[in-house]
C-alpha cells in the first residue's frame, strides 16, 4: 500500500476533515522539497487515497505538515495568537518500501500523538 496518513480530531472527536496537510521529501541537510498538498475529506484521509503506492515509494525521509491551526478555527473554535500548535510537522523515515508505512495524527489545540500504524 506505499504511504498514507489519517488524522483524527480527538477534541470534537471526530475525522479531521478540512484539515490542510503537505508532503515533503526531505534531504540529509533537513531541506524540505514539497511532493504534494491535499485537504482530508470527510474520513481524515488524503481523497485521493495513499499518497505514494508501494511502486512509488522510494526509501529516504519525508515530512508531513498538517495545518492543526487553520482546521480548529475553521470549527470555530477560540485560539490564542499565536496558538499553542500551529503546524504540526512529523518526519519520518522509509527504509523497506515492500513495507506499509501509515502515519496517522490524533490532534486537538493542545496535544498531538503519532505512531506508525498499519
């Protein structure tokens, strides 16, 4: 299955839909060069399913960079400026591109936890 992600807003409980996300391929320098951006659809998820099949999928390290921000006052809700989370980069790293690597997100204003998933 390549690579994919989901986010779940553990405030309202709830997939983060409407979230903003971007994907980079990022360098042994820590440079960033943006491969995609995508907004979740009603389910958490990229609409147009895994963001890199297992064909496509190269061994390196990426970034993903959610916009947790933007999505919470688009729900309406209250956040300080700035807000405590504004943009919640993970990097990771792809070393056997045989493999599913799923990377989701569990988000509110406050908090932000990780893993990878299956």
């Amino acid at each position: 299955m390549g690579l994919s992600t989901h986010v779940l807003d553990t405030m309202h409980g709830t997939p983060a839909a409407g979230m903003a996300v971007t994907l980079y391929q990022t360098d042994a320098a820590g440079q960033a060069t943006p491969v995609r951006s995508f907004v979740l659809n009603h389910d958490g998820r990229n609409p147009d399913g895994p963001l890199y099949d297992n064909a496509s999928l190269r061994p390196g390290t990426y970034r993903l960079s959610f916009e947790v921000a933007a999505y919470f006052r688009q729900r309406g809700v209250q956040l300080p400026e700035p807000p405590f989370l504004d943009r919640v980069h993970i990097d990771f790293g792809i070393a056997d591109v045989s493999q599913h690597y799923h990377v989701p997100l569990l988000a509110s204003p406050w908090s932000y936890s990780t893993y990878r998933g299956s």
